[in-house]
C-alpha cells in the first residue's frame, strides 16, 4: 500500500464536519489526542511496568500509532497536500541533514 492508497481509503472514514475550519481543527485536535494516547501507554509502562521492554504493550502502541497516521492523512487531505508528499519531503530533509552532519541539534531549519 502506497501513502496515497493509505490517504484515499483514510478519508473514507472521516466523519467530515461541513464547516471546513472546524473539520481542520477537529481533525488537527484528534491528532495531538492520539499522541497523548501514544505518551499515555509510556506513562503508564514507566509507572506500572517498571520500563521492562518485555511487557511493553506494543500491540497498542501500534494501535495508537495508527490513528495518528490516519489522522495526519486526513489533516493532510483537508489541505490538500497528498500524503505520498509529506513522507518524500521529510526524508528528503531527513538525509540532507545526514549528509551535512546536522541531525542531532535542534531547530527545525537544520
Ligand atoms: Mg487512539
């Protein structure tokens, strides 16, 4: 499955909001939901688990990893940027800065 695949059959399930601000905002919210879902199985693995990557609970940390993809497809789609785009983008920017000794750092324009 492409990106794009993955993008077309995401926006198929969307519960899209008419009003397009609030469908965006919606769908930008739901995001940063998911990643605190993601942070949330962490907290409680460090709380409950003891860090033990053994009893890491991976399945639902896929789970979660999941919906945060399908909501970046649907923001993405709200902006009309096909997903295919953004994941060429980011490694394109991801091996320049490998090739010019500039992932580790910070700043976003490295
Ligand atoms: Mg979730």
């Amino acid at each position: 499955m492409t990106f794009d695949d993955y993008q077309a059959k995401a926006i198929t399930t969307n519960l899209k909001n008419d009003d397009p601000v609030l469908e965006l905002l919606q769908q930008v919210l739901g995001l940063g939901d998911e990643a605190g879902e993601v942070q949330a199985i962490f907290k409680k693995w460090v709380r409950d688990q003891g860090s033990d990557l053994h009893r890491l609970d991976t399945e639902n940390v896929k789970k979660e990893l999941g919906d945060i993809l399908w909501y970046i497809a649907v923001v993405a789609h709200d902006l009309n940027i096909p997903l295919e785009d953004i994941a060429k983008q980011n490694i394109a920017k991801l091996a320049d800065r490998k090739s010019r000794g500039t992932l580790r750092g910070s700043g976003d324009n490295r």
